[in-house]
C-alpha cells in the first residue's frame, strides 16, 4: 500500500529529460577527477556545479555563492558546497561569515528529502531536509542544472517522487509506514546543527577560489572523521522560496496522535493574566487543554502538581552572574534620563535600567514607543508630537486602501478574503479573558482586526499569519491608540516579521542557534537530545514565535518584551531565556527519559509556571558565561537583529530599506 503513494523518478519528463546532460556532466566531472592528483583512489566527483549560490539575506551584495559537489566514495554518496573566497566586498560579510554556510561532507544517508523549486522567473534552487528533521538554506542554481543534480542523485541512491507533493523527492525511502510519514512532512528549514555518524570519508573545506577543483577527500581505517557541516539560514525577505506554503505545526501534528491534539492548540489556547495556571485550565478547559480532556484518541491524563525545576547547580551560577532584579522604571525616574526637551540624555543608562527592572504600566506607552524604535532617542517632545500627527495621516491612507474595496472587488480578490477572513477568526479568540478584549462586540477587538488587515496591505508580502495577534495585542493594549499600535506593531515586525516566513528561515535560523547555545552551555542535556532525535528543538517553536506570549500571564510578558527590547545583554537574549528554562528542568527531562512527544507535552505544561524574574536572572548569567562563543554560535542576522537607535520608522530614506 505505501509503495501506492510513491511514483518513481524513471516515469518523469524532467528526470527522462536530464539523462542526457546527467552523463555528461558527470563525463566532465570524471574527466576532472582524474586529472586532480588530490582524489585518493575510490573517490570519484560524479556532479560538480559552479555558481551555486546561497541568498543569507535579501541583500544582493551578500549573496554567496560556491562549488556543488557529489562525490561517490564506495557505496556511500556525499554532497559538499564550499563558498569561493574573496567573492564578496561587503563588510558585513567576512569570510568567517561565509564559512559558517559551508556544507562538508554531508551523507545522503542522512538525507530525508529533497525539495526541487523551478519558477518560471527567477532560478531554481532545491531545499535538502536532513533525517533529523532540520535542512540546509536553500541552493541556488544560477546557471541550471537542478534536472541534472536530480538525475545524478537518482543514480546513485533511491529517489522517489511524494505523493503528496510532485517535487519533493524522498530519499531512501526504505522505512515503516511511520517513517514514510515523517520524510514527507518535511518540517523544518533550518540548517544541520549535529556532526553526522561514522562514515569512512571526509571531504574538507578548499582554500581558495582557485584550487575549488579539489575536494580534498581523505579515507580513514574504518572510523569516520567527517568534520561538523555548518549551512546556516540568515533572515531574508523577498526572496522565492518565500512560496514554500509549509504549515510546519499543522504537518508536525501528523506525526502522533498525541502531537496532533497538542500542537492543535498553539495559536487556539487563551492566555489570562487574571488566572493561576490551573484554574485557567479548569475555567478553559473546553478550549485550552487537549492533553487533559478525554477523546476517543489520547487517554486522558490527569492534571499533574506544579513541576518543580532543579535548584541549587543553576542557582548558583545565578547568584555569581545574575544581579537581582529592580522595582520598575517608574515616571520620576524616567524624567532624569531626560533633558528639558524630552531627548533621552544617555539611551545605554536607559536601556541598562529597563533591562533590569521593565517599566511601569503608565509610563509604558511613552516607553514602549522609543524602545521600538517609532520614535528615536534623540527626538524631542515635540518631535514626536509631528511625528504623531504625520504617521496618523500615513495609517488613515493605508487603511483606506482596503476599506475601499467593495463587495464586487472582493469576489475577485481571494488573497484579500482570505486574510480578512483569518484575521477575523483570530482576533475574537485573543486575550478574551482581559477586560480590555472581553464581551461582544467590543471595540478594542474591531481594533485588532483593523490593524492586522490594515499591516497586510502595508507589508503585502508578509500579509497575515496566525500569531501575530498575540504579538499586537500587548501593544494595543498598551498604546490605546490606533494608529501608535500600527505603526509599533510595524517596528516590531521588522525584528520578528521573519518568524513568519512560508519557508520558516527565520525561526530555523533561531532554533539553531539556540541548539548551539545548548551544546555550549549544558552538553548533557545537548547530548541527551542528540540521543534522542531532539535537535531540531521544535518544542520551543511557540516560545520563539511569539516571544513566551502563550507561557507568561499577561503582565509578566510585558515584563519580558520590554526587557528584551533593550538589547541591552544581547539582541537575541530570548534564547538565553530558552537554555535557561531548559537548563532548570534539565534533570527532571533526563530523568524521566522524556521522548519527543513527552517532551512537548512537558513544554506546553510549563505555561503559567514560569518564575520570570528568576528566569532572567538565569538567562543573563549565561548570556554573560557564553560571551564570544555564544555570539559565535548565532548565524549573523538571526532574528531580532535590527539596530533600534536609528528611529526606523522617522524618515522616507528608512523605507527604503525596509
């Protein structure tokens, strides 16, 4: 029956097509082995490809482009793409950079499938998911030859077409039904963060443009000395493999019964802040916990005690580095960061201050709007007061482009009915439980529908996804102004508008780093996820996506976004927070022997439970522990990285850019 759903390759035009220039490429690139005194005997280069090209960005200055190779070494296949050097003059790029996209030596035993992308304008590329459940960035092929990579790759290992999507490939495809399930779910899109197993070869980086002809394969005696392959992904935009339409939650949720019901409550739960955690259980229980409501496929599991992390170790890592938290920065303090004129006189004091303490609920609207970036540092208050008025006219412009959209337009118009009909679906479940968002037919609600559909004609690209309600509604909230709350909302999507990406490079590229930060600052419990077929860290998607919104109560995640919009520490002091939370509940994880499944179960209980102020504490004494080599460890422009003293959103010449 599972052979059913798969066609092979040798019935496809585009395969039967490539045979042809397979050969010869392959011709070429024997011709080319034979003539490199550097191949050792039984390595053969059977696809070699020039201008190859990686896009970490949507910069066209910083586009990397490389050499694509297959090299058979006995029995096994092998795919490497080294970057030429000294390619690229752009400062922002070194050749550190550039290295950390090389791809060495990666065994197509370890391949799940291969993901083939021919648009009728622009290039094609291809998408390799590895068996863990993580990918490369995408390879793009400037001069062709995807047909002929394919039709090599068919060659030499199994390949067969998936059922449910014409170009996605699967690679030995030998396993159980279940097995057959998750090569064709093709989660993630991130990039490999694990050295792969033993294999008897080892291709190494070359070292310049020049000698690229080399592959430098050595053969050891038996065990494998394949060094770690680093493809990263850095945020990108406009780019087409933003076409990818994967709803990774959606597909994920495939995998077990018991993910299905979980992970079918992301974006659905309620988050209060006027409830304990078990009493919003017990007063959601029909629309908040699947885990804990019997169905005729999950057993019902009771609700457990509050679980408790593991103290002392951590704790005293804490007490060297954490320094204790402080009241919040409240109006008469705030006033001495100011001059006469409402410039802020020292943005890093102010920062540092915020960073340790947040603000307090009044002063949050003035705050909340430089720390953004809506407003500078710099401007005054009457600056801001023009300003005001000035992005007040830009939202009413905006918005009328699609109020003005009558009833005929919009039978014709299914991108547009389509979002409207999301957004309307999702704003009358968010923070229902807040008096501000609470009863029928309440404005503030009207509010968040209006600002989200109005952003998608703003940044039409982007448009819509489920989630980012979560992330307007604090802001409304705290703003109690529409326009302020557009144009907030636009400044923070700039640093997190990549976590909604169809092709999901902006959260892969943080659930990396995050697995790097892991291994570098608890390699137990990095070890025990390897071991486990944890790595790709899917269990902390939600806490990424939407920045803890759905594990804190309300207040508590006002707490932490302002604190994290400081920069202060680190741009990307969110995955600190995650190692600290995983690191706290380290022993209970192990412990337990927790598999994937119990895992996530055990993630999504812990909303509600979370002690932030400790969890701060924890997650600055690792950032300052991790110092060079945590930053190392996090590709360059990973999400959020966006400087915040530049006022974003005050100029035309800012447009531009974004």
């Amino acid at each position: 029956m599972q052979e059913a759903e798969l066609h092979d390759l040798s019935d496809d035009a585009d395969y039967a097509a490539s045979q042809q220039q397979g050969s010869a490429s392959m011709m070429r690139c024997d011709s080319g082995k034979r003539s490199s005194s550097s191949e050792p005997e039984g390595a053969e280069i059977v696809y070699m490809k020039d201008n190859v090209t990686i896009h970490p960005s949507q910069f066209a200055s910083e586009r990397i482009s490389g050499r694509l190779k297959l090299i058979k070494q006995g029995s096994s296949l092998f795919m490497t793409w080294i970057p030429y050097k000294g390619q690229s003059t752009n400062a922002r790029l070194s050749e550190k950079d550039r290295n950390l996209y090389t791809i060495r030596a990666m065994p197509f035993a370890d391949v799940r499938s291969i993901r083939r992308h021919t648009p009728a304008l622009g290039w094609q590329y291809i998408i390799v998911v590895l068996s863990s459940g993580l990918a490369f960035p995408p390879l793009y092929f400037y001069n062709g030859g995807v047909r002929e990579f394919l039709a090599t790759v068919k060659q030499h290992v199994f390949l067969v077409r998936s059922a449910d999507d014409a170009n996605v490939f699967l690679v030995n495809d030998f396993q159980n039904p279940l097995q057959r399930t998750l090569s064709s779910l093709e989660l993630p899109r991130a990039v490999s963060i694990a050295s792969v197993p033993s294999t008897p070869v080892s291709v190494g980086e070359s070292t310049s443009h020049e000698n690229e002809e080399r592959s430098n394969v050595r053969v050891s005696d038996g065990s494998a000395t394949i060094p770690q392959y680093n493809g990263r992904l850095r945020q990108k935009a406009h780019d087409p493999a933003r076409d990818i339409s994967i709803q990774v939650l959606e597909k994920f949720s495939l995998v077990t019964k018991f993910a299905r019901e979980t992970t079918s409550q992301l974006f659905r739960e309620t988050h209060s802040n006027d409830f304990g955690p078990f009493e919003r259980r017990n007063s959601n229980q029909s629309a908040l916990d699947y885990s804990h409501k019997p169905s005729d496929d999950v057993e019902e599991v009771p609700v457990q005690s509050p679980i408790a992390p593991d103290p002392l170790e951590f704790d005293k890592l804490s007490l060297v580095w954490g320094k204790p938290r402080q009241p919040p920065l409240g109006l008469e303090e705030w006033a001495t960061f100011l001059d006469s004129e409402g410039r802020v006189l020292d943005s890093k004091a102010v920062r540092k201050r915020i960073f340790y303490g947040g603000v307090e609920h009044q002063l949050r609207r003035e705050v909340w709007a430089i720390l953004l970036g809506y407003h500078t540092y710099e401007s005054t208050y009457a600056e801001r007061e023009y300003q005001r008025s000035i992005k007040k006219t830009e939202y009413e412009t905006i918005k009328n482009q699609w109020q003005s959209i009558s009833p005929e337009q919009a039978k014709r118009f299914t991108k547009f009915r389509e979002r409207k009909g999301l957004i309307e679906k999702d704003v009358v479940r968010t923070d229902r439980s807040l008096s501000f968002y609470d009863g029928d037919d309440n404005p503030n609600v009207n509010l968040l529908r209006d600002i989200l559909l109005t952003y998608s004609f703003y940044n039409f690209d982007l448009g819509y996804c489920q989630g980012m309600s979560d992330l307007l509604s604090p802001i409304l909230f705290v703003m109690e102004d529409e326009s302020e709350s557009f144009w907030c909302f636009v400044a923070l999507m700039e640093r997190l508008g990549p976590n909604f990406n169809r092709d999901q490079n902006g959260m892969h590229s943080q659930l990396f780093a995050l697995s790097k930060l892991v291994e570098l600052l608890d390699s137990p419990l990095h070890n025990y996820f390897k071991q486990n077929d944890c790595l790709n860290y899917f269990f902390c998607f939600r806490w990424i996506l939407i920045q803890f919104k759905r594990e804190l109560e309300y207040e508590k995640t006002m707490r932490l976004w302002e604190v994290l919009w400081t920069h202060y520490l680190s741009e990307h002091l969110h995955l600190y927070v995650c190692v600290a939370i995983l690191k706290r509940y380290r022993g209970k994880i192990i412990g337990e022997q927790m598999d994937f499944d119990t895992l996530l179960k055990f993630i999504n209980e812990l909303s509600g439970q979370i002690d932030l102020d400790a969890t701060l504490r924890d997650a600055e004494a690792l950032c300052i522990c991790a110092g060079e080599n945590g930053a190392a460890c996090i590709p360059p422009g990973t999400p959020p990285s966006l400087p915040i003293d530049n006022g974003l959103l005050c100029s035309q010449q800012d447009d531009e850019v974004l």
